[in-house]
C-alpha cells in the first residue's frame, strides 16, 4: 500500500511512512488546531481506505494517487501547470520577449501591430507545455472527462481577466466548433465541455455577469487538416472558408466570448473572431485554456540584421512573428 498524506502538493514523497502527516499546522491558534483536528482525523482515515481499497494512479505522471478524486490526476501535477508568461502582447498574449533594459517596451507583438485581429483580447489561463499538455489531451485523445471540470475552473479564473468595468456586462459564450464526423469520432467538442464547465463555475463567483452559451451560432461547415505540424501560413490557408455564422440575428449586436481548448498561432482564433464581427457581433473576446509559447525567441540568422542595424529586441520580435 502506498499513500502520500503530505500538504504540500510539490511533494516528491509519496511512501506511506506508517503515520499520518503532522496535524498542527505552523502558526495556526491553538484553540483551531484542536477544532480541526477530528475533520483531519477523519479525512486522513479515508484517505488510508481509499488508498487502499481503490488504489489508482495519476493518469498524468503515474504517481499513486494521494486520496481518492474525480480527475485521476494528482495535486502535484495540477500544481505543475505552467502559469502565463508576464511580458506578453496585450491583444494576443504572445509572450514578447522584451529584455530588462531602458528599451521602451512594447504592447502588442509585431503580429497584431501589423495586421490587429478582429477580437479585442485574448487571454489563457497557463502555457501548453507539461502537465497542461497532459491534461488537455487526457480530455481530448483519452476521454478523462473529469478532467474538465478543473480545466474548466481555470478557464473560468482566465475569463475573469477580461471582466473588466469597461467590459460588456452580458456576454454570449460561443465554444469553437468541430465539424460533424470529428465530433462524431470523438465523441463529444472539448471546447463546448470546456465553456460549460466554466461558465458554471462563473455564474456561481460572478453573479452580476450574464452569461448566454451558443451551441450553434458559429458553425464549421467543411472538414480541415489538423492543425498539428502546419506552419502558421499552412494552418491560414486550412481554415479559409471554414467557418460561418448560422444565424446572423443570434450574434448581431452581442459581445461575443469565443472558447476553445488551446491558443497556438492564433489562426482560428482569428478566423472565428472575423466570422463573428462580419456577421454583425458588437465585439470579440477570446478565453482559452492554454496558450502556445516559445521558451526563447528564435536565434537571429548571421548578419542579416546587423547589416540593417536593427536593435537586438526588434530582431527577436520579427523572427518571431506569426500570422
């Protein structure tokens, strides 16, 4: 039997020692320790029986699960989940790569200066590497449908970044869709899992925002390639023509909220976004779960920038580019 009864979710040990984990808690009054002290009791009690009994494992790093929960993914791995870069674009959250330095940082990457998506903002709630990956595609490709609900309540902690006092008080959910036989072949569209569980959420924090989801307003009327391994001119020309609005009076005049899995070029972002304001949408804001990002920006090819005497920062950012 293994069981793992620490606090502290980054832990590494995950033996069962014989004993349970320390009950008082540093700095907490003695009077409330004692309170708490049956409840921990007791809690640490199930997690020995569930351990036991059930014995299951992080569907994520393979660990023993610690106790006994809907998501078979361990605390230390949702703890792992990389959070949002903190110099990104503020259309787009490309991570801008500015360096700490008397240069005048920049707002938008060179991407939305020189050709603006037709939506407002963009926002994510962690970057789609690791264990954000792994849970993604645990909803996805393994239909761990648990899964949802924390990926859900993440995207809800995103979408709260953009109720601002200047934001739409009402705003119309539109998930992105998946055409009929992909959705047929998965079974369900993580992206409308995804809003659901979000909003629900929302609706519970944030009861002065209205939030109407649209299941059908935006639709994806042919089949496309995946987008995994296109260039971002590969994934363009892959999503022209791929969507439109069923209804036009649905969206005219309505604050859209678009929600989908993951952010990567930005190129369906951009494509729903368009399809939504030509058919009339009063704006477009985009929530996603995880966002695509570089580690460092790309290496500069030998001379080609010194001859145009080009700052260093520029040049990263032009490599960087993504359209």
């Amino acid at each position: 039997m293994r069981c793992d009864f620490s606090s502290d979710p980054r832990s590494q040990h995950r033996a069962w020692q014989g004993g349970f984990a320390p009950i008082y808690g540093q700095g907490m009054k003695p009077w409330r320790r004692l309170a708490s002290t049956p409840g921990r009791l007791l809690r640490g009690l199930g997690n020995v029986l569930s351990c036991s009994l059930f014995p299951a494992s992080c569907s994520l790093c393979s660990s023993p699960l610690q106790k006994l929960s809907e998501a078979p993914v361990c605390d230390a791995c949702w703890a792992e989940i990389p959070a949002p870069r903190a110099k990104c674009c503020d259309r787009c959250g490309e991570d801008l790569f500015e360096p700490n330095s008397g240069v005048v940082e920049r707002r938008h990457c060179r991407a939305c200066r020189m050709a603006p998506p037709a939506f407002v903002q963009a926002v994510s709630s962690g970057v789609f590497e690791g264990s954000m990956r792994g849970a993604i595609h645990a909803l996805k490709y393994e239909r761990i449908a648990p899964v949802a609900r924390e990926l859900g309540r993440r995207l809800a902690v995103a979408i709260t970044q953009l109720l601002s006092d200047d934001a739409p008080r009402e705003m119309l959910v539109v998930p992105v869709p998946l055409y009929r036989s992909r959705q047929g072949e998965r079974g369900f569209n993580q992206a409308r899992t995804l809003a659901s569980e979000a909003i629900d959420h929302l609706r519970r924090t944030h009861p002065g925002w209205r939030f109407e989801i649209a299941l059908r307003a935006l639709v994806r009327q042919r089949a496309t390639q995946s987008q995994a391994g296109l260039s971002p001119r590969q994934r363009r020309l892959n999503l022209r023509g791929a969507f439109f609005v069923s209804d036009s009076e649905a969206v005219r005049g309505r604050h859209i909220l678009l929600v989908d899995d993951i952010y990567t070029t930005g190129a369906t972002a951009r494509t729903c976004s368009r399809a939504l304001m030509d058919a009339g949408a009063a704006s477009v804001r985009v929530a996603t779960v995880a966002r695509a990002q570089r580690r460092e920006p790309l290496p500069v090819r030998e001379g080609i920038y010194r001859r145009l005497e080009i700052p260093a920062s520029a040049q990263n950012e032009a490599q960087a580019a993504v359209f």
